[in-house]
C-alpha cells in the first residue's frame, strides 16, 4: 500500500497509550511502513525521537496539514520487548476483534503507586516433639484448623502467611493463638529486601516413570534441535503432570530462561503451591485475583528485572513480560476460565502458543479431560499428544453408579434423591464421612411453571426463566429483577404454578427435612456473594463443621477434602438442556471433575450420578471414565455439523434498546457479508436470550475452515460499522466461542 498516513502508538513506557497519533509518511518511505513496523518519529514540543509502531495506513486525517509530522526512519532489529507487547496487543485485536486500546490493556498492566508490603512468613519456633505434643492435644479437642497449621509447620520451619490464610483456611486467629503458645512466630520482612534468600528447602526432581520421562525427553530433545512446540498431556489427577511440568521447567531454568505457569485460581491448592516453592525457591512468585493493579505491575517489573524465573498465576499471568520465556504451561486447560469474557475474547490457550511463537518458546497444556478442541489438535498432529494413564498416588478410582431418576417416578420415590442415594447418605451420616451433593446449574433449576397448562414464568427484562426463591420470591438471575410468586397461573388460573426441580436451596431443605441432624453447608452464586465467603465455606467443610457441602459447579474444582467419600450429582442432565454446541462437552467434564472429589483420602469413595438421560453419551462415558470414548461421539458430532474445532466460528453480537434498529443492523451486516463473501450465513436471530436488562440482542453465526477469512469478515463489518453516523448499537465479536449467546 502507498498510503500518506500512518497512526502510531508511541512506546508505552511513555505512557502516551491513549491514542494513536497520525503522522506522515514520508516519500523515501513510502511502501516500506506497513502495520506493525517499528518506527522512530518526533514527539512532544521538543521533538524528540521516540519509538512507535503502526497500527493502520490511512489516506484520510481530520488533522491540518501543517499541524502533521514525518516519520524520521524505521527501526531496524529493534525489536526491544515493548514492540513485543505491542505486536501481541495488535495481533489480539486482529484475532479476536477489539479496540487496540483494550488490547494494549490486556497485555500491558496499569503502572500505579504500589505500598510498600510487609511479607510475613510464619516460623516454627517449637521443637519437633513439642509440635507432636500439641497435635496429639489438638487431635483430642478436634481442633481441625490448628492440626492443619501444625501439620504444615511440622514439615515446613517457614510458610508465608498468605499461603496459610488463603490456601490452608487458617485464620489469623488462629495464628495468633499458636503464636502465644510460643510455637510458631510470625516474622516480618520487607518484600524483596533480601531476594536471593532461600525460603524452603529444597525438593529434589522424582525419578520419572517412563510415560513421564517420554514426555520430559521429548520436549528436552525438540528443544535442543530448536523447535517449540506445543505438546497435551492426557492424565487423571494423581497421575504425574505437575512432576512432569516441574522437570521442564528445571530444564528451561537451568538454560537461563524462564517460565510461566496458568493453573485456575480456584485449581491452584496449597499443596502445588508449595511442591513449586520447595522445588524452585524463592524464584517463583504468585499471582491471584487478590493483588491489586498497583501489585500486579510490581511483579511485572520485577520479571522485566529478572528477578523471577516462574509465574504462577491465573489467565492474566500469561502476560508476564519475561525478556527470555522458555516454555508456557496451561493446567487444567479444557477450564472455560482461559477464555476472557471481555473485549479482546482472548483464549489463553491460543495467545499462549502465539506468544511462543514469537518468542521461540514451548507450550505444554495438561488436563484429566482436555477440551475437544485440543484433543482435536492433538490428534492430528498439530499438538504432541502424550497420555499418562497410572495414578502415582495409590488411591483408588472411585465407583460410579446411575439412578435413573424416571425409574425412581415410577417405583413412587417423588424426593429429588434416589433411593440408592438416600442409602448411601445414611451411611456416610452414620461413619461421620462428608457428602459433597453438586447441582450442576442454578438459575434453570428451580423455574417456575404450572404443572397444569406448562405456562413458563420469564422475566420481564431478559427472556430467562425466573427462578423461585425460599423467600417466596422469583428472581431473575441476569438481571436481579425480583417479583413475589404467583398463587394462580395468570393464564389458566390454576394453582399448580410452583418451582420445578430442585436448586440448590432447596436441596438444602430436602436434606434438613430428610435427616434433621446433618449439618449443611451451601456454596453457590447466592451464598458467595460476600468477600472471603467462598474461602470461609471452605475452610468451615475442612474443618468438618457440617456433614454434607451442597453447592454448584463451585465445590467441584481444586479443594482436596480428604474426608469426602460420597459425591452425589442430583441431575447430571440438567446443563444438556442449554442450547450450547459444547453442553455435552461441558456436562462430561463437570461429570468426570465431580467424580474426581471422592476417594481423595485413604477411604474409598461412591459416586451417584442422577439423571433423567441414563442413555447420554456423555452420561455413560462418564460412568466408565472413559474420555477416549466420549471424544469419538462428540467430535463426530462437531464434524457432522460444522462446529469448532472441525470449523472455526465467528459469532457476532449487535444489541441496542430499541429492537427495530437492532435488527436492522444485524440484517444490514449479514447483507454485507453476503455480498462480498461467498459464505453461509446462520441468522440474524434473537439470541437465545434476547434482552438483557431491556438490552435487546441479535446474533449471527458464520462458520469456516479458514480463520483468516473470519477475520476478513470481521475487518470488513468493523469498517463498515465505523463508518457509520449513528452508534448507538454496539456491536461484539466472538471467535470459536465458549458460550452461544
Ligand atoms: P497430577 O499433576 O497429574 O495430579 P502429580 O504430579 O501431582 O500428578 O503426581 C501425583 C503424586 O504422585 C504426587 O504426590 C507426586 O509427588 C507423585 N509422583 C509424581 N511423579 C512421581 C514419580 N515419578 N515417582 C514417584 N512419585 C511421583
Ligand atoms: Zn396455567
Ligand atoms: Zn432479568
């Protein structure tokens, strides 16, 4: 292109992100400033050279000619990290649609003042037999929360504090307690003073199995012959991934490079924070939702600096600027986590395995259940697959039984629990064993309709079933729109208008009625809307305050509760019933992660899957366990209908607050599509919900093998969409979505 104009980002450390600012092109450069180039230009009053990249030609400007200045000269090899971030911001935008802004935002964290933080690190002060002593008194007392304390400083003389309170649930009361029985301290330091000091001792590397040697030799070898690669590990929890992801990463360190590891927040548990600290010491650093922007941008710098070789952390840790990345690992990669709900709709797994690309980097992703798409990837070639199929740990798989809850109907049992269910509660009642009860959805269980003419009740905002309440109040889970229960149907007058099926809560009142003296503890959307509600409902089940934790999808990931042997899914179908191309998907996964919370300790654990589907196939590969099985369904399925990952998907979202113009614009856009792409066009249509808090909503879907076309489409409708004069729709890209809207 021979374009006069050229908007460019001025290097972010000058903090001049605000906007691109257009400059000319000059004649002896013309054709060699493309997007993306790195260029030196004049900036500021005094003109100073400074480094910039451009983001568009553009023959257009609304700026004066002689308020203009010329680029001075293009960079050559200056590559330096910042253009790095930019290019990764640019190519976020370009593959997922979003302002450059946004995107620079995503890769780039927020510079602000950071407090300085006192880290305190709790030490053991008692002798070793001392320490016996009191675990054998608090054992007596049950004193749950201090045994799990004592246990750790038993095996540990230093744990910072934070990993006592948020990742071993105990509370700074407790602490303090310990403390004035002089058996532990807590010592207080200043962050980073001493950053070489060597807080754990060091773990030794295991003797690898051969599966998992394979896999460690693999990457080893790749790497020394200068590819990378990204590879998927296949394993049930227990069977060897976290070794695996620690010797790779010894390597990589040891070459001078660093790494950076993504385990779901919620995943991320005491026990694999520490075996990182005692393998890697005080190189590692945390990151959690907890830290604040002026936090976060402190452990970038301090990455910038070289002062970390590993990150931990959830999706946004992916964007640690480490100036010589080894490798990218992604636990638990199948969580719908990984993909930003906001602007760039960025997924984590994509961008990590760009960022590697652009850094000559490896990427190794891990999971029980992979996602569909990666198991596709792996499949074909595209990903290393590897499968790891011992448990290391000894502890039995646990045991899967179906009730078939229509069978149930018919031999009269009308409770929401089985009768085999039921049974295996009292048991566990009566061994003082815990119960975890899972409800794989809120909000459509518990909707309300009349049983005699099938009428549905619906929020008058957000064309969503309301839910009803123990208030006595139906409630819209979009929007919070709240209305008292009817008495009579409003269009038959009956009075059999009532909830249908059980929520969570009223789980919990079937239990109470059922069994008076079983203690319940709750956890969903409802019960966690507090700060430190969803550790306190934690800690309380560790510390075996109640008997049975009934909760959503929530109580299902990370938590190893040792004393739970009875896992109860109470309708396994219910999240089938979501117009969503990956609900099987994500009923198989939840299924098999449910599963996974029984048996964690020495005892062996049941599970009941409850469900109106015995004959789902992700129902009955779930029961066997067999993953391999499930993928061969599912991906004929996404094969036979064109769905991600046999075919990419761009889905495209145009709301507003008046209908007509909503559907006029999406019938505009996908006329536009029409007429310069030969492509099929699924819509435009409501979406499945259609207003949101008044908010109307159209979608369309247009589905290809080649991404690069989606993103052709995508850059033709933006321009489309800029050009207009009237924006009071807005318009939302998503590719290869997670949810259907
Ligand atoms: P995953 O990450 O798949 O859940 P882990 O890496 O945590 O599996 O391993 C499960 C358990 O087996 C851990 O206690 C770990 O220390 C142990 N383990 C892993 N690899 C080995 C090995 N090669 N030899 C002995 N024990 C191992
Ligand atoms: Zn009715
Ligand atoms: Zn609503």
């Amino acid at each position: 292109m021979n374009c006069s104009f050229a908007k460019i980002i001025i290097n972010i450390s000058h903090e001049s992100v605000d906007r691109p600012f257009t400059y000319i092109i000059p004649d002896k450069l013309k054709g060699l400033v493309n997007v993306g180039t790195g260029v030196m230009v004049p900036f500021g009053q005094g003109n100073k050279l400074k480094q910039g990249f451009v983001l568009e030609l553009t023959d257009e400007t609304d700026v004066p000619e002689n308020k203009l200045k010329e680029i001075d000269s293009i960079l050559v090899n200056g590559i330096a990290l910042e253009d790095n971030r930019i290019r990764l911001a640019y190519w976020l935008k370009r593959n997922y649609g979003s302002t450059m802004i946004n995107a620079l935002k995503t890769v780039l964290p927020v510079k602000e003042k950071v407090k300085e933080s006192i880290k305190v690190t709790i030490v053991r002060k008692a002798s070793l037999p001392e320490i016996d002593a009191y675990i054998e008194d608090a054992i007596k007392k049950r004193k749950v929360a201090e045994l799990r304390l004592l246990y750790a400083i038993k095996e540990d003389e230093r744990i910072l504090k934070t990993i006592v309170t948020d990742k071993l649930h105990v509370s700074s009361t407790v602490i303090s307690k310990l403390c004035e029985k002089g058996l532990i301290e807590a010592e207080e330091e200043r962050v980073f003073r001493d950053p070489n000091k060597n807080q754990y001792e060091r773990d030794a590397s295991l003797s690898l199995s051969p599966e998992q040697k394979l896999i460690v030799d693999t990457v080893r070898s790749d790497w020394a012959s200068g590819k990378s690669e990204t590879y998927l590990i296949r394993g049930i929890t227990g069977s060897g991934k976290t070794e695996v992801y620690m010797q790779i990463i010894a390597d990589v360190i040891n070459e001078g490079k660093q790494a950076i590891v993504l385990i779901p927040e919620i995943a991320l548990t005491y026990q694999t924070l520490m075996r990182f600290y005692k393998r890697f010491g005080d190189r590692v650093s945390v990151m959690n939702s907890t830290l604040s922007k002026g936090e976060k941008y402190d452990q970038y710098e301090k990455a910038l600096e070289g002062k970390i070789d590993i990150i931990i952390g959830p999706r946004s840790a992916l964007f640690t600027p480490f100036r010589n990345l080894g490798v990218i690992i992604i636990d638990e990669e199948h969580e719908s986590s990984y993909k930003s709900e906001n602007s760039p709709k960025y997924h984590a797994r994509e961008t990590a395995i760009e960022i590697a690309r652009m850094q000559g980097a490896s990427v190794v992703l891990g999971s029980a259940t992979p996602s569909i798409d990666s198991y596709y990837r792996g499949k074909s070639g595209e990903y290393k697959l590897f499968t790891l199929t011992k448990r290391l740990t000894g502890n039995q798989l646990p045991s899967v039984s179906v009730a078939d809850l229509r069978e149930e109907l018919k031999a009269g049992n009308k409770s929401i629990f089985s009768r085999e269910l039921q049974e295996k509660i009292e048991d566990r009642l009566n061994k003082k064993e815990q119960i975890m009860l899972f409800l794989n959805r809120r909000g459509v269980a518990g909707f309300v309709s009349c049983r005699a003419c099938g009428f549905v009740v619906k929020c008058p905002h957000c064309d969503v079933s309301l839910s009803l309440h123990g208030s006595g109040k139906m409630v819209c889970h979009y929007c919070g729109y709240t209305a008292p229960a009817y008495e009579k149907c409003p269009k038959c007058r009956s009075p059999y208008i009532m909830g249908f099926r059980a929520g969570t809560e009223q789980v919990e009142d079937a239990i109470h009625k059922m069994y008076p003296a079983a203690r319940t503890l709750r956890m969903d959307a409802d019960t966690t809307k507090e700060k430190d509600s969803y550790e306190k409902i934690l800690s309380s089940f560790l510390n075996k305050e109640a008997d049975i934790l009934i909760g959503t999808q929530m109580i299902v990931k990370g938590h190893d509760f040792k004393n739970v042997t009875l896992v109860g899914i109470i309708a396994a179908d219910i999240s089938l019933f979501s117009p969503d191309f990956r609900a099987a998907e994500k009923t198989f996964q939840l299924l098999t992660q449910a599963a996974g919370r029984a048996g964690r300790g020495d005892k062996p654990g049941d599970v009941v899957i409850q469900t109106y589907k015995p004959d789902h196939y992700a129902i009955t590969h779930s029961v066997t366990q067999d993953y391999e099985a499930f993928y061969e369904e599912e991906i004929s399925y996404r094969d036979l209908m064109d769905y991600p990952p046999v075919k990419h998907m761009l889905s495209v979202l145009v709301t507003g607050d008046t209908e007509v113009f909503v559907k006029a614009l999406s019938e505009r856009l996908v006329m536009e599509i029409k007429k310069k792409f030969d492509i099929f066009v699924i819509g435009p249509a409501p979406a499945n919900i259609s207003k949101i808090k008044d908010i109307y909503r159209y979608v369309f879907y247009i589905k290809s093998s080649d991404y690069e076309k989606l993103i052709s489409i995508k850059d033709c409708l933006e321009d489309i969409l800029s050009k207009r004069e009237n924006k009071r729709e807005s318009v939302f890209f998503d590719f290869d979505p997670q949810n259907m809207v």
